[in-house]
C-alpha cells in the first residue's frame, strides 16, 4: 500500500512540475526588417514534450524560446492552461515562414489556433514579436527547420 501511494505521489508531482528540455547548441535565427534576431531554444518534438511545453514555468529570459516541431504541416492548436507565463505563439510552415502570431494569455484554456498550416510553433515571452519585428512573413533558420519534416 505504501509502494502504491508513493508511486501515485511522484507521478501527481511529475504532472505538476517545470519541464525543462536542454538548450540546443544552434541559435534559431528570425530575419526581421531590422536584421537577424537569434534565440536560444528548447526543442519539443516528442508527444510528451509538446503536451506539456511550457506550463508551470515562472520565467523564460527574454532571448529564450520553446520551439514545437510536428511530424508534417497541419493545424496547430494550443492552450495556456497550466502556464503562468504570457505568450507569443509564432506558427511557422515547412519552409520556416512565420504565418500567424497568437497571444496566450496566462492560465486559459481557450485555444490559440489560427487555423494556418504549420510544422512549427515557437513560444516566446508575450511582446518579443513586436518588440523584435518578427511578423507575419519573418524567416526563421535552424538546422532542425532546415532538415526534412523537422528531423
């Protein structure tokens, strides 16, 4: 019995606890009107990884992204529950071309989708975009973009 509540404690504290995923040694750079912008990024590409994203996190440095890879193009759809943090959600196609830019807002569970095609999805701290000049159109670069489907 006591086994048993353990293991239902630890996998309650998993569900409730930051993910963190390792920095990928290659920036991920954005073409804007104003030049390159680089971020160092988290890579979700497993099912695991893309479920949980960012929730639970307090704080991401503002040069600091989540970046959602996809097996191919498709509608994305996102939600904020869990993640205290406010988002911009770039929804990016195949090619790397950013196509849609939506808000999350803190906690909700209403969807961020769009409704373009997309293979990726990179979240950063809400107001990068603007702040940066990443807008719809902007080109991203990085080698795990670059490569077929992602991979």
């Amino acid at each position: 019995m006591l086994a048993f509540l353990l293991a239902s404690a630890a996998g309650a504290l998993a569900q409730t606890t930051v993910m963190r995923l390792p920095v990928d040694p290659d920036p991920l750079i954005i073409e804007t009107v104003s030049g390159e912008k680089r971020f160092a990024i988290e890579i979700a590409d497993e099912p695991v990884e893309r479920q949980r994203g960012l929730m639970y996190r307090q704080s991401m440095p503002e040069d600091r992204g989540m970046l959602f890879i996809f097996p191919s193009e498709g509608r994305q759809s996102f939600w904020m529950k869990n993640t205290p943090l406010a988002l911009d959600l770039l929804f990016i196609d195949a090619g790397g071309k950013v196509r849609a830019i939506g808000k999350g807002v803190p906690f909700s569970t209403a969807a961020v989708a769009p409704g373009v095609e997309a293979q990726f999805v990179l979240e950063l701290i809400a107001g990068t975009a603007q702040k940066t000049g990443i807008e719809v159109g902007s080109r991203l670069s990085h080698p795990r973009i670059e490569a077929p489907a992602g991979r």
